[in-house]
C-alpha cells in the first residue's frame, strides 16, 4: 500500500514538473514572439510614416513608442499565462508607476520635453542647432535625450528638457543666412575706395547671392578705425566658406588699393612743462 501510495506520489510530481515546465516554455515562447513583434511593428510603422513623408524625428519617436507598447502587452500576456491575474498586475503597475514617477520625476519631464520637441518640430534630423546650451547637427530625438554631432565630430546627449526649456536657434531652417562681417581701415584712408574695394570682392565671388543683394556701408566710428559693415547673403551650406574667403579677399585687395587695416593702438603724447624757476 505505501509503494502504491509512493508510486503515485511520484507520479504526481513529475506531472507538476511537467506542467511547470510547459508554462514555463510558452511564457519564454510569448515572449520570444512578443519581442519579434515589437520589432516587426515598428519597422512597419516606420516604413508607413516614411512613405507618408513624415519628419525623420517624428518616424524615429513614433516607432520607439510602438515598440515598446507592444513589447509591454507581450510581458503581460507572459505573466498572465503564469497566472499572475491582469487586475493584479495593473493595480501592482500603477503603485510602482507612482513610486517610480517621484523617482524619476526628472526623467518623465525628459519624456513630456521629448513629445513636445516631436509634436512642435522646431528642428528635424541633419539641422545644425544651438539649443540646451550645445550646438552641434541633430541626430536622433529619443524619450528623454536629444543626441547632437559637433563640427568636431564629437557626440553630446542633451537631455530634453534643456533642450525645450530654453531658447533653441536652428541654423538650418532657412535656405539662405546673411554673413555678418565687420572690416575697419585708417582714419587717413579713401573710404571710398575701400568701400568700392569691398563690394567688388562680394560682386565676384560666386558664392554670394544677388537677391538679396549684399550691402556695404559704414556702421561705426571706432576708437582706431573706420568700421564697415560687409554684409552678403548666401546659402546656408556655404556661410562658413564664404566668410573666410571674403576676410582673406579683404586683406588682400585692400592692402593692394592701398587701404590700410588698422588694429587697436593708442598714441600717447609728450609734453614739456617748464618749472617755474
């Protein structure tokens, strides 16, 4: 009777190991599937937004969130097959989500800055940016980062709130920038001729656009010079390059004309004070 009874204690065993084990195995196998469906979702999603011609950071955000829905969906499913009751676990998710919310409370702010940078678009990915106190080309926009390349190839997170928090200027937005320059000659000097000198060099250079046109004009008397303002509009993607190119021209052809380019001095004057003997 006890090797009977034995026997089928045993027997009971290995069926509740066999069955632990058979959940165990669909619970990996949801979420195996789950986790290849997430992906197979996001790809989808991605390549419907980008047939529709959405703003690449707006493709990126939209299919991050995508995947992690569906990869949340799959983690419970998982751990209902556990027998783990949904209504439990919601009411278990929304404790921890209130504990984890005072937490990271600055994270979820990254998050909000993060919709709002998605939603209101004030750069798009390949823009160059000066916002949270970094400049450099965007990216990516992530939940709660905003990752940009400096011109020195270095790569910056900036969280997002800094981003949306303050003031962000986009250099790439518009098709055209104007080149702001400064260039001052000797008091002593033609003005005229410099001033001749100078929109020549802007007239010749193939670069610089004609609408708008560049203007040359006087903008201040200064302490050592007389301070033009060279200003010529040009494409974005040429600023940097034009800039150099007109400084170095202006060198050149002013010195040529005869035009001197001053630099800060001072003359000092000495005069002789007879003692009253």
């Amino acid at each position: 009777m006890e090797a009977l009874q034995s026997y089928f204690a045993e027997a009971d065993l290995t069926e509740l190991a066999i069955s632990i084990g058979l959940r165990l195995l669909l619970v990996l196998l949801i979420y195996v599937v789950g986790r290849w469906l997430a992906k197979a979702v996001q790809r989808m999603v991605e390549k419907l937004l980008r047939k529709r011609k959405v703003d690449e950071v707006l493709v990126d955000f939209i299919g991050t969130i995508a995947n992690a829905v569906v990869t949340i969906a799959a983690v419970v499913a998982a751990l209902d097959t556990l027998g783990i009751p949904a209504t439990s676990l919601v009411a278990v998710v929304g404790a921890a989500s209130l504990a984890i919310g005072l937490a990271l409370k600055d994270s979820l702010a990254n998050f909000a800055a993060g919709v709002m940078l998605v939603l209101f678009r004030p750069f798009t990915k390949g823009d160059f940016v000066e916002a949270g106190g970094q400049s450099g080309t965007v990216e990516e926009v992530y939940l709660v980062s905003t990752v940009l390349t400096t011109p020195d190839n270095k790569v910056i997170q900036v969280p997002n709130s800094a981003v949306w928090g303050g003031s962000i200027t986009n250099f790439s937005a518009k098709d055209t920038r104007r080149v702001d320059l400064v260039i001052g000659v000797g008091y002593d000097d033609d003005l005229k001729v410099a001033s001749d000198v100078l929109k020549k060099i802007l007239a010749d250079h193939p670069k610089v656009l004609d609408d708008p046109a560049p203007a040359v004009f006087v903008s201040n008397l200064g302490d050592s010079s007389v301070d033009f303002a060279v200003r010529p509009w040009v494409a974005s993607a040429d600023y940097w390059g034009v800039y150099s190119d007109v400084l170095q021209q202006a060198k050149l052809a002013l010195e040529e004309a005869g035009v001197s380019i001053p630099y800060p001095q001072q003359d000092v004057h000495m005069h002789t004070v007879e003692s009253a003997a």
